[in-house]
C-alpha cells in the first residue's frame, strides 16, 4: 500500500477553489465530514445528492462557471483532499464497476506512514 500526498488535478482544483470563498469552501468540506464520519463506506458523486440548490453545495456550481460537471469534479477534488488530509482515519480509494465517482473506505490496518 502506497499514501497518496498530493491532489490529483491540481491546477483545476486551484482554478476552481480561486472562485469560492473561503467560507462557503469550509461549509463544504465540514458538510463532506459529517458525511464520512456517518459511514465507513463512502461514494463522492452520491454524497451531495443531485440538486445543489440552496445547499452548502451550490457555491461549487458557480465557483465552476456554472458547469455542472466541473462542479462534480470540484467537489470529488474537496473529497478527496478532505480524506487525504484527515489524521484520525486512514481512506482507502477506488473506481469500482459502472460507478463513475471514486468510492472510499475506511481501512482497518493501515500500516505505519513511513
């Protein structure tokens, strides 16, 4: 098992979290939090639901243009940082069958970081 350190697609991340403030892009990653601390088991592109509006969500779909599919980029980008950078869990990560978002997972025992 290898730890992953770096955010894949960093430069579209960056472009993207230019165009939110700061504390709307909190709101997100504590709402991203509550989710994965419910469950053991996680999907990204089912996490938010599909209507953003009204939501802690919705700043995304502007910060990206008003692309709903750059904003679902976006928003798998903050999941998997928000994991990545989380010191309490160790997240597994993988695509599995016809499911097109990255899934994550808790693992039971993770071995040391190096």
């Amino acid at each position: 098992m290898k730890y992953v350190t770096t955010l894949p697609h960093g430069k579209d991340y960056d472009n993207w979290k230019n165009h939110i403030s700061d504390a709307d892009y909190d709101k997100v990653v504590d709402a991203i939090n509550i989710l994965v601390d419910a469950k053991e088991i996680n999907t990204a592109g089912w996490m938010p639901g599909s209507n953003w509006d009204g939501t802690v969500y919705e700043p995304l779909y502007y910060a990206c243009g008003k692309n709903q599919t750059q904003a679902g980029m976006f928003f798998g980008l903050i999941v998997f940082k928000t994991l990545m950078e989380r010191e309490d869990k160790v997240w597994g990560f993988g695509r599995y069958g016809d499911i097109k978002s990255m899934t994550y997972f808790v693992l039971d025992n993770p071995p040391p970081k190096k």
